[in-house]
C-alpha cells in the first residue's frame, strides 16, 4: 500500500480507537492538536483553492474529520468523569479560552453554538442544496453546449471528453455536498448533547463519587467540559467555514488516499499558515509548548519540502518547454495538422451565420445534432462528427457540402425568407422568387413571412432556411453514408455487440472474416439504405454462410434475405398492394451468361448495346410506375439482383432492386410491366 493510504487509514482507524479504548492524557493533548492543525489545514486549503474540484474529496474529508472530532470527544469525555484530568488541552481551554469562570465559559460557548447553527452551517447547508439542484439542471445545456462546439470544430473530441467528465464530476460533487454538510451540523448537535451530558455526568460522579458538595462538583467538572466543548467545536467550526467557501466557488482521476493528501497538504502556503499557527499556539498561549511549537514546525518544513517538489517541477518543465521549443525550430515545418480531412463539413456565407449562431436564436447546430441521432436509428450507423464552418469566399446565401474535403452538392437559401413547394395538387399560383429545392430539385418559390400563412392555407408545404439545410444535409449524408463507414466505425460497432453478445463476434471476427471483409458487406448494405442495426442477424447470416464463400457480393445477398422482413416493411406497405416491374427471364440468363469471376470479384461483360436497350426498356418502365405515383421497384430472381443492380446504378440511382426472397410471404405485389430487351 502506499504511504499516503496507510495515512488515511490510520487516522480513520485512530478515531475507531478512541471510542473503545482509553488513550492517556498526554495522547489526548497530541490527537486534539492535530484536529486543530487538519482543521487549519482544511479550511486554508479551500481558501486556495481555484475551484471545488481541487478539493473533489471534500465530502469524505467532512466524513473523516467528524468521526475523529466526535472520538475525542468520546475521549475527553472518559477522561473528564474517570480522573477528572482531561488533559493540558482541554483545561486551558476551559481555563484561559473561558476565563476559569463557569456563567463565561458557558457564554462563550453558546455563542460558537449559535455562530455554528445560526449562521456558517445553515447558509453553507442552503447553498449546498441549492447549488446542487442548479448543477444537476444546467447539465442538459452545458452538454449540448459542448456538442455545438464540437461541431463547429472549436474544440476536438478529447476536449469534448474531458469538458464532460467535468460536468458530471461536478454534478456528483455537489450532489455529495448536500448531503455532507449534514455531518456538520450533526457534529454541532453531537457536541452541544455531550457537553450537557457531561455536565450531568460530572456532578453525579464529584457528589456521590468523591463525596463533592454540588458547588464544587459544577465548578470542576462544569469548567472541563466547558473547555472539552470548546476545543472541540472551534474545529467544528473552521470545518463548516471551510464548507461555506468551498460551496461558494468535483473529482480528479487518482488514486484515493494519494489525492486526498495532494489536496490537503499540496500548497506550501498552507503548510506556512498553519504552522505559524500552530507555533504561536503554542508559544503566546499556556499550550503545550513542545507539543504546539514541534507539530507547528513539522508543518513549516512539509511546506518547505513541498516548495522545493514544486520548484523542482517547474524548472524541469521549463527546460522541456526550452529544449522542446529548439527542437521545434531545427525540424522542418510540420505539415502533419494539414492532412486531417474532415468526414463532412458545411461551410456557409456570412449572411446564414445567424442560423447556426445559439445567441442570435440560431438552431442549425440543434438540428445538425438531430441529424445524427435520426441516421443512427434509421440506418443503425454512426454519422461522424459534422464540421460547422462560415466562408466568407462563399456568396452570402450560399453553402456548400463537403465529403472527405470534396464538394459533393450546394444550394443557397434567402435568410428571411421561406420555401414554399406545391405538393402537385394546389392550383393558385403564389407570387415570389422562383427557385429549386436543393435536395430534391423540385421546384419552389421564396415568399416573405407575410405570404406564409396564406401559402399554408392554400395546400402549399412551407419550409423555414434551417430545415432546408438540414433536409439537404440528410440526404446527402444518406447518399455518401456506405463510404462514410469506416474500419474503426465497424470496430466500434463488433465492439458494443461483444458486449451483449460475445459468442457470435468471437466465432466470426477475425476467424472466420476479417474486419474489411465486414465492412464492405455493412457498406453494401447501406449503400442501398439498407438498415444495419440489426447487426445481430447481420453477424449470424454472415456466420452461416462465411464457410463455403468469402465473396463480400454474394454474402451481401445472403444477409439481405435474412433481413427480408425489414427490407418488406421498407418497400412494401401493409395491407396494400404494391406495384412493381419484373425481370424478364431471357434478360435475366443474358446477365448471368455475362458473368465473369475473378480473384478480385465477379463483373459483367455485357455488350455496350446490350446494356443500352436493357436500359432503354428500365427507362420505359420506370416512367409507367411513376405515373402511377409508385416508387421505381424491380423484382428479379436472387441469383441476378445484384448484377442487375450494379449494371443500372450508374444510369437510376433511385432504382429499387429487390429479390423474390427479400419479399416476406404475406406481401401482395402487382406486376404493371416486365423489362425486356
């Protein structure tokens, strides 16, 4: 164990002593001392402190000192009605601190009593609560705070981290304050009930015991107990200070009893403070001189040890940052902050800055939050972080939407004005500013505010600037999301699957497929918005089928079969009748004849004329479904699905490709056309 947790024990273990066994009067003048020093100590030490997470433990520290407080006055108390000779400590007390008067004594107690009650520890205790609850509601803004900040790439992600620790650090620490300063005002109570105890106590043993009159008794004992009273709730009373000042300004990552010592005796200032205390203690007053002056110097050269640890630190930093610094210059220019390329950036002109502005009323960083959140639980992947940032090469309304530092699509918005599209069925026209939907190029028009309620009445859908952004960002996100996975992505993925289901990541990653074989199948999933959140039946499907082929096409359609209850609800409404196009048969045997297999993958070697009149015949198609108000869906046999999906994503990328065995038994489609060629 280490020497600052064999302290901490020890002074815990000390005060279990005490309640059980009789410790002399000389050991009761060295424990009390060091009450009082650690009380100078703790209150010294929150004085300095620069915020109440440098004094994380403090709630435990409460705990501690109130148990070892209460054991001295367990103690003092034995000695007090066994010997009547409590020791040089608690007579002084009584003696010098109450003037050897019983009616000043007591005054002088009381009135520490109501100082304790009245005042420090009812307002620490409010403060306490209070603060608490404020701490505990102003977690939700402070994390989106941080999450806006991320976003717009004013700090990293390791800062981000550390910035949250921070608040639920604080939340737990407040939260343990208000509980803790109840110690304290129980220890007050604990020691106003012993000190009448003990009063009572000490005239029943002076008169029946040592045959004193009751004058005598209540002067002897009275006095005692009013200077054990005395000694112990002055400490009491710098800790309740020391709780009051540390509420009004928490924990640290180390190890306990190596934490709690750095917090206590960590600052040379406090160590010099409390000495000088303890060694005036001990000279201006009739103290024990040896006991106060030697504690007190112990004190002063911790300090002074700590001083020279600390100045050694820092000289040694110094000449780091020094040696560092030259370093730096001899080396050529470090260029490698350059590479990092973002996953996906949003930049915008200067007159949309408002929209992600939080103190303008902006909620662009909200809504890019959301984004996340809806990706995640529509296709069961993480979006990577989204970087905010304003161009003021960009014209003012415009913004543009880069993929891994490539523009991939832009639009421009009016600022103070909305999108109002017609939805087909809306024959008033209404006047503004024609223009196009970004996501879908449908056409729009901008009106002003005060046209909004009559678009609105008359069919038309009305779309404020953030939300066109945000939908135009989404889809985006939606198109790119398969090359947006990366290998971590996935390996963060098998690594909150192993912890629900072990057996199944340990039989198939890596025995069986490697991480990149994974990938690619997880990719070709979403590359036709294939859910992947089930990664449960994912992992099974590729288990089952990973033994007799390793071709990541193929294994694709495996997984999507078994996924075919999903991929139904998708496509294919219940209760309703769905319009489709088959799969001529010919066509079909012409594409698989085509065929070819390598090492590196199938591909097809169709005719270019071919090719050209089988899409000439999916063109025909797709227009008659799309009279028809349906989405363009082709049925073909499984064997074929994923070649003809490939031979058409290039010329339909919205063309839906699904196989007779991705359709569940109760679906009811219509076929309205077959291609041919």
């Amino acid at each position: 164990m280490k020497k600052a947790d064999l302290a901490v024990a020890g002074y815990v273990l000390a005060a279990f002593i005490m309640l059980i066994v009789p410790i002399p009067s000389g050991l009761l003048d060295v424990l009390l001392c060091i009450n009082m020093g650690v009380a100078f100590t703790i209150m010294f030490g929150s004085m300095f402190a620069k915020e109440a997470l440098d004094m994380s433990y403090f709630p435990t520290i409460l705990l501690f000192t109130t148990i070892f407080r209460i054991s001295l006055n367990v103690s003092s108390t034995r000695l007090i009605l066994t010997s009547g000779d409590p020791g040089n400590v608690v007579r002084t007390f009584g003696q010098f601190v109450g003037g050897n008067d019983l009616i000043m004594g007591a005054i002088v107690f009381i009135i520490l009593i109501i100082i304790q009650f009245m005042v420090i520890n009812k307002g620490s205790e409010r403060v306490a609560e209070v603060t608490a609850r404020f701490t505990l509601d102003a977690m939700p803004g402070k994390q989106m705070a941080i999450d806006a900040d991320l976003n717009t790439g004013a700090i990293t992600d390791k800062q981000a981290k550390e910035r949250r620790d921070k608040i639920q650090q604080e939340a737990g620490f407040f939260g343990s304050m208000d509980g803790a300063v109840k110690y304290v005002k129980g220890d007050a109570t604990a020691g106003l009930i012993i000190t009448a105890v003990n009063i009572v106590g000490g005239i029943l043993m002076g008169m029946f015991r040592q045959g004193l009159d009751f004058n005598t008794a209540l002067n002897t004992y009275a006095v005692l107990t009013i200077g054990d009273g005395l000694v112990s709730q002055i400490p009491s009373l710098l800790i309740s200070l020391s709780t009051g000042i540390l509420v009004t300004k928490g924990s640290k990552d180390a190890d306990f009893g190596s934490a709690l010592i750095s917090q206590l005796f960590g600052v040379p200032r406090t160590m010099y403070l409390v000495g000088a205390v303890l060694i005036g203690l001990g000279i201006v007053t009739p103290l024990n001189t040896i006991i106060f002056v030697g504690i007190g110097a112990a004190f002063v050269v911790t300090g002074r040890m700590m001083a020279g640890t600390i100045e050694t630190a820092q000289i040694e930093n110094e000449a780091n940052q020094e040696e560092m610094a030259a370093e730096e210059i001899r080396q050529p220019e470090n260029v490698t902050s350059l590479l990092q390329v973002d996953p996906i950036e949003l930049e915008f002109g200067y007159g949309i800055i408002p929209l992600a502005d939080v103190n303008q009323g902006g909620d662009l960083l909200d809504r890019v939050v959301m984004i996340r959140r809806q990706i995640a639980l529509e296709l069961g992947t993480i979006v990577p972080i989204i970087r905010l940032r304003d161009n003021i090469q960009l014209n003012p309304n415009q913004y543009i939407i880069k993929i891994k530092g490539i523009q991939v699509s832009e639009g421009e918005i009016l600022f103070d004005h909305y999108m109002a599209m017609n939805p087909g069925y809306v024959e008033e026209e209404i006047t503004g500013i024609k223009t196009f939907e970004p996501s879908f190029h449908l056409p729009a028009v901008w009106i002003t505010e005060g046209q909004r309620e009559r678009a609105e009445s008359l069919g038309y859908t009305v779309v404020d600037p953030p939300s066109i952004i945000a939908t135009h960002l989404t889809e985006v996100i939606r198109q790119h999301i398969a090359e947006l996975l990366s290998r971590q992505d996935v390996q963060n993925l098998v690594d909150n699957l192993k912890e629900s289901n072990p057996s199944i990541v340990e039989e198939l990653v890596p025995k069986m497929l490697g991480l990149g074989e994974v990938q690619k199948v997880l990719q070709n999933l979403l590359r036709e918005g294939i859910s992947i959140r089930d990664l449960l039946t994912i992992f099974e499907t590729l288990a089952d089928y990973a033994q007799t082929t390793r071709d990541t096409d193929v294994l694709t359609e495996y997984v999507r079969q078994s996924l075919k209850r999903a991929i139904s609800a998708k496509y294919f409404p219940a209760n309703e009748t769905t319009s489709v196009v088959t799969l001529d048969p010919k066509v079909e045997q012409e594409i698989m004849s085509s065929v070819k297999q390598t090492e590196q993958g199938a591909y097809l070697t169709l005719a270019p004329e071919r090719t050209k009149a089988i899409m000439a015949s999916v063109q025909t198609e797709i227009d008659k479904l799309e009279s028809l108000g349906k989405n363009p869906i082709i049925i073909t046999s499984p064997i074929v699905r994923m070649y003809f999906k490939r031979l058409t994503e290039d010329y339909f990328k919205d063309l839906i490709v699904v196989s007779y065995n991705e359709v569940e038994t109760n679906v009811e489609l219509q076929s309205v056309g077959m291609v041919t060629a």
